[in-house]
C-alpha cells in the first residue's frame, strides 16, 4: 500500500508566471527498488524514469496511462515506467550483465552509457477511445531528465528545467515551466528561479522524504500539519522570496498489485489451443509479469475452469 509520503505537487510562482510541479516517493520507491538487485550506478536512472513518468500520468486529461521504454543493446537492455492518470506507477530496469557500465566521471555514468543504442519511446495510451499516441524523445543530454527538458520544450513550446535526485530511500523531482507572460512580470526571473533550483537541487531533493529535519518550516503554501509540509518548505528554500500557490497533493501508489483477472483475461484472449499447447510442453502455464517481477502459475485444472467456466 502506497504512503501519503509517496505525492505528486502543483505550485505556481504567481509574480513571475511559472509553474513547476514536485514528485517525491518514499515508500513506494523502496519497494520498487526491492523488486531487483539494482546496483548503484543504476538507481538515479530508474529514479528519473519513474519520476517523470509521474509528471506525465499526472497531466493526463483522460484515462489511461503514459509509459516510457528504451529498448537497447547496451548495458539496460529494457527500461520502463508507466503511470496511470489515478497516479499508479510502475518502474524498472532489466540489466544486461554481460555488458560492461562505462564508469563514468565525477558525476556518473551518462544516458548514453546505458543506451549506447536505442530509441525512447513515450506512448500515450487513451482507455475511452482505445486509442494510442507515441512519440520519439531523442536522447540528446546527458541524462533522461535533460532529454525531457528538450522534448517539452519542442512537444509544449514552454522553456522547461528539470531535476532529478535519487538516493536509497526517496526520489525527489522538480520541474519548473516559463509561461508566456513571465518576461513580462519580471525580465529576469526565469533565469533567477533556475539558478536557486539548480543550487538547491542536489541537497534538497535528496532529502525530500518524510521526517527530514533539516528542512526550514513553511512559511507559505497549505501551512502546518498537512501532508505537503515537507514540499512547501522545499520551495521556500528554492525560492524564498517568491509568491508561491501550492495546490492539492496527489498520492502516487503502487502499480503492481497482483491481478489474477487481468492475467486469466490475458489467457482468454490468447485462446484454449495456445493455452493448452504450452501446459502440454510446460506441465504448468507460468505467465511473469516483467516490470513488477511476479509471477502466475496455472496448472491443467486452473486452465480448464478458465476455458469451461
């Protein structure tokens, strides 16, 4: 079950007409991590992929979900996360490991060393219609959330920032968006707000979790007591001299509950010869649910009440 630590947040910088969203996850993020042995120099890209998939699913006008995927030949053979428009989210990387992670320099391994090929592929699946939207984000940066700056700048025609940290025990996200009427509040405040998140997003964003201390209290937002607490007083910190609207918090929780119907629904689908011929070749119909890491299991009697029921 997902905490009220795991959230999605709006803010709008009123006096300088930008917006920006936060996401942060706890709990969930653990769990996600849990789910595989991931080693450390993988964890900040999971992270970026799970945080934006968030930011996606959350600006969704219908339902459905958003999911990233990379297929590659690199070091990440597969990477991918999705998020429904309810905010249920599901994340992870499957390792090639008999490729060899370039170490990197000071700051890491870079995108490219994970996918030295590839392409990204972000689809945008509507369940009322059936219908489904993809398109290419190239990977040009240096990290995932730089090919997002770049592709919303280009897909939104909004200047667009955004930073990701991600640490053993949460993952914070900020992006920041310049409307159309910001140069003419303030000349300089785009590049102003960029600068204090780009100082403040190392530390802050890798603390963004529950109980953190060190945290100034908030002095504007949805005040004291609330579940955002924690995110108000990180945007006092980002931008303390700034006029910020902070809206309604949205819980993100777990996408991979197990679901026997939908995978019996699967079944169904394939049809009772398809079905019958891999119990005959197996003895026992498994059916891995890749991205959450489970497995279902239905023997010859399982498979006859789905077929005669």
């Amino acid at each position: 079950m997902s905490s009220p630590s795991d959230l999605t947040d709006r803010f709008l910088l009123e006096n300088l007409d930008i917006r920006g969203q936060v996401v942060r996850l706890g709990p969930l993020w653990r769990t996600i991590l849990a789910r595989r042995d991931y080693p450390e120099a993988y964890r900040q890209l999971l992270g970026e992929f799970a945080a934006i998939a968030v930011l996606i699913g959350s600006g969704l006008k219908h339902p459905g979900r958003a999911v990233l995927q990379v297929m590659g030949h690199g070091p990440v053979s597969l990477a991918v996360a999705d998020c429904t428009h309810d905010l249920a989210l599901r994340a992870m990387l499957k390792i090639d490991e008999k490729k060899t992670l370039a170490a990197g320099g000071g700051e890491g391994p870079n995108i490219h060393d994970f996918f030295p090929t590839g392409r990204l592929v972000l689809t945008i699946e509507n369940t009322q219609t059936a219908r489904h939207f993809q398109s290419i984000v190239p990977l040009e940066g240096a990290t995932l959330a730089e090919c997002f700056e770049r592709y919303f700048d280009r897909s939104e025609q909004v200047p667009t920032h955004l930073w990701v940290q991600a640490t053993p025990e949460s993952v914070g996200a900020l992006i920041l968006q310049k409307l159309p009427k910001a140069d003419e509040k303030d000349p300089n405040g785009w590049a102003r707000v960029q600068q204090q998140a780009a100082r403040n997003a190392p530390h802050c964003l890798s603390t963004l979790s529950p109980g953190v201390p060190n945290l100034p209290g908030p002095t504007n937002g949805r005040g004291a007591g609330g579940e955002g607490d924690d995110v108000s007083s990180l945007l006092t910190v980002f931008f303390p001299h700034d006029d910020i609207r902070l809206f309604k918090a949205h819980p993100v929780k777990d996408g991979c509950s197990r679901s026997e119907e939908k995978v019996v629904a699967m079944l169904k689908g394939l049809g009772r010869t398809e079905v019958e011929a891999a119990l005959a070749e197996q003895g026992v119909m498994k059916v891995h649910d890749e991205i959450c890491n489970q497995e279902y299991r239905f023997t010859p009697a399982d498979v006859a009440r789905i077929f005669e029921g």
